[in-house]
C-alpha cells in the first residue's frame, strides 16, 4: 500500500469529508460536549479510540464472515452491536482511569454508541472497498477530524459565551450559526488531498 495514499485518505477523511461539518453525523455529542475544550478533547480522543477499534473489528468480520457466508444484510445490526461493546470497554476505562472526564461527559460518554459518525466510518470503509490499512487510515483521519471539530468549535463556542449578543441571537440560534460558519470554513479544504502529492 502506498504511504501517500494512506496520508492522503487520512487527510481526505479529516478535512475534506469531515464526518461532523461536511456529513453532519455525530451531531449530538458535537453539540453536547462542545461548551468546555477540555470535556471536547476528551470526548473527541474516546471517539477516535472507539473509531478505531470499531474499524479494527468490524473489517474482517465483514470481510471473513458476513461477505464469505452471505449474510450481509446483517452489517448494520452486527456493527451496531459491535460498536455498543466497544463504548461499555471504553465508558468502563474511562470511569476507572479518569474519573473526572468520566463525570464531565456524563450521558454523553454512552451516546458514542449512537454516534453515527462511528458507524458511518466502518459502512463507509467497506461501500468504498478499502483494504484494512486503508479503512484503519479512514477511521483515524475521519476521528481526528471529529476530535479537530470538537476542539476548535468548542473555543468558538467558549468566546462566543463571553459575549452580548442580540436577545434573538443567544443560546441555540448563536451555536448553530457558529457550526454553519465553521463548516463553511471547512469546505475550503475541498482539492487538498487531491493536489498534495501531485
């Protein structure tokens, strides 16, 4: 497998198709967690973790048994399953390693389990025909640009807290105005990874 390309998938899932401001999945831990940068990394390092392990599972199950037996029509209800697994390991090392994030994200942590942007990356890996290496590059880049939106709204969101908008702007209206400005900032990496080795 050629190393620029797996940079560029990586790159390509981050940037460009972001799955938070380009795809809009995982919307509601985005917005949930997204008041404080430090519960935003925390949440947005569990998803990549979780991206990641989801990926490393479900690619060869879906490969070996599912695909080998004809039991594709399964690939949503065993990915599903396998991800829920996945989030209880996690939620339980969280509560037992960090105990502070573990109260900070409160039901947030649990709603990984229907962060759709986890199961869109593992759906995604296989309707693109990736290899292992290639799905494992998708679901790194496509959790670092969760982990990379979370971080960088949420310090938008902290500055914008601080300040005295209009009455009819306050609240709901000035966060999701804030998320359209981001993720048209963010379709202005559309053609990076397209032209970065070319």
């Amino acid at each position: 497998m050629d190393f620029k390309a797996l940079v560029a998938i990586i790159i390509g899932s981050a940037l460009i198709n972001n799955f938070v401001l380009r795809q809009f999945l995982g919307i509601c831990p985005f917005l949930g967690v997204s008041k404080e940068i430090k519960n935003s990394a925390g949440m947005g390092i569990s998803v990549v973790f979780v991206m990641l392990l989801a990926t490393a599972v479900t690619w060869p199950i879906q490969t070996f048994v599912l695909e080998r037996f004809g039991l594709g029509y399964l690939q949503t209800l065993l990915f599903i399953l396998i991800i829920a697994t996945l989030v209880q390991f996690v939620e339980i090392a969280v509560k037992k390693f960090i105990p502070a994030l573990y109260s900070a994200l409160g039901v947030y942590l649990p709603l990984i389990t229907t962060n759709c942007a986890i199961l869109g990356v593992t759906i995604a890996n296989i309707k693109n025909s990736y290899t292992f290496a290639q799905s494992m590059a998708h679901a790194l880049g496509g959790g670092l640009g969760f982990l990379l939106a979370m971080v960088v709204f949420s310090g938008i969101r902290e500055h914008t807290e601080n300040t005295d908008p209009p009455p009819s702007f306050r609240g709901l209206p000035l966060t999701l105005i804030s998320v359209s400005i981001l993720s048209l900032a963010f379709f202005g990496f559309s053609g990076v990874s397209e032209g970065l080795f070319g």
